[in-house]
C-alpha cells in the first residue's frame, strides 16, 4: 500500500464504541497500511440504540472520528450495519455522514428490511451508499451445498443456519443490489474465478426492471431467513 497509496480510495473500520479504543483503532491501521491518512472511516456494525448510545457519548466513538477528521488523518466517515435498520437510521439523524455500507439482498424486504426505510433516508441524504451481503456468504445462490444439520449452529428460535439451497444465481444476486439506488457493492470472494466472475458480471450489468426485481424477492422469500442470517443474532 506504501508504494501504491495515491491508486487507491482507503477505507477502515473501527468496532470499537470509546475514544480512546476508536484512536488505538485508526493509529493501528495507518502503521499495517504505511500510510499516514485514510478516505473513509467508518463506525462498524451499528445495530442496536445501545452502539448509538456508546458512539455519542462523552468519551465516545464519535469524538475519535471527528477528531481525525478535523487533523485530517481521514476524510470521509461513514457508517455500516447489517443487523436491523432503526439504529443506523438514528445514526444518520444524528450526524451526515459521508457513507453507509449496509446489507442489501433480495431477501431484505422479507426480515427487518433495510430497502423499505433506511435505503431512501440515505438517498434523500445523498450519502455514498455501499451495499454488502449481497450473496449472503452463499446462503442465496442455489449453488450454496448446505452442511449435514447436526454440524450447523442454531442461530434462532430452532432454525439452521442454512437448511436448504438458496433460490438465486450470482448474476441475479449481484444485479438485485446493483438496481438499488448503489453507489457500489461489495463482494466477498473464495478464488481469483470468483473475483473475475464478479467483474465480468459488473461490466454486463443493465439495471432490472421492477418486475424482475419483484420475481427475484418473491423467489429469495423461502429461503429469505437463512439469506438473512445475520439479523437473527442474539444481540442481547
């Protein structure tokens, strides 16, 4: 990164809900980078009013942030979550951030949906918008081979974490979240076939029609919780 820093837009994260541990964070970053500043930083995981709370507190987050900020260590802030949308909405009332990254598939609409409330607040907000989950690690693509259940770990009220196959193929994952109002999408990949499937896919998109893009949440809706699994977590 040291020899290539001026070819790249940088972003971290930090989990961490104090002051003190959000600068520890970022002075840990820039010494693994080699670099001495960053274009986005953004407050993980935000799921619940209890991170709001911590964030925007005396001694909180909130004040590392704006401190780098403010010294120029970063540019942008933003924020992401995947869990459920109303923390992250009371995020954005209380601060404009730059960005959000949040989970975006289409089984949202079925649990907790992120597109039905949250998505338009940060369009009307005109934050870069950053969309992720978008294969849930697998769990939607009908290629995904479920584990035998006795090897899963239960996750809520009785249900697996992936009893069945998913619904989708990549192309109609990935071109799901790309005809939301996206600035980006980020995509976890396991092999170089992965990654070069993912961007020979992004370099054939066309934006699906309302119908389409019905057909495919209507096709996700059976598997639409295991497709979600990471707004199932006990977060108490």
């Amino acid at each position: 990164m040291k020899r290539r820093r001026g070819e790249t837009f940088l972003a971290t994260k930090t989990k961490e809900r104090t002051r003190e541990g959000s600068k520890r964070m970022i002075d840990k970053s820039l010494a693994l980078l080699q670099t001495d500043h960053i274009d986005l930083w953004q407050l993980h995981d935000i799921g619940t009013m209890t991170d709001i709370n911590e964030i925007f507190a005396k001694g909180g987050a909130m004040e590392a942030l704006l401190e780098a900020q403010d010294q120029k260590i970063v540019k942008y802030l933003g924020i992401t979550g995947h869990y459920r949308p109303d923390a992250l909405i009371e995020a954005i009332h209380r601060h404009p951030f730059d960005t959000i990254l949040m989970a975006l598939n289409a089984a949202d609409p079925h649990h907790y949906s992120f597109s039905a409330q949250l998505l338009p607040l940060a369009v009307e907000k005109h934050m870069g918008i950053i969309g992720m989950k978008v294969p849930a690690r697998g769990r939607i693509l009908s290629t995904w081979t479920p584990p035998p259940i006795e090897q899963q770990r239960h996750m809520w009220e009785g249900m697996v974490l992936a009893p069945t196959p998913g619904a989708l193929h990549m192309r109609e994952a990935m071109y799901y979240s790309l005809s939301l109002p996206v600035s980006t999408v980020i995509i976890g990949c396991d092999s170089i076939a992965q990654l070069e499937e993912n961007v020979q896919l992004a370099r054939d998109f066309t934006p699906l029609s309302q119908q389409e893009m019905g057909g495919l949440t209507a096709r996700a809706e059976p598997v639409s919780k295991q497709s979600l699994f990471f707004r199932f977590y006990d977060r108490a």
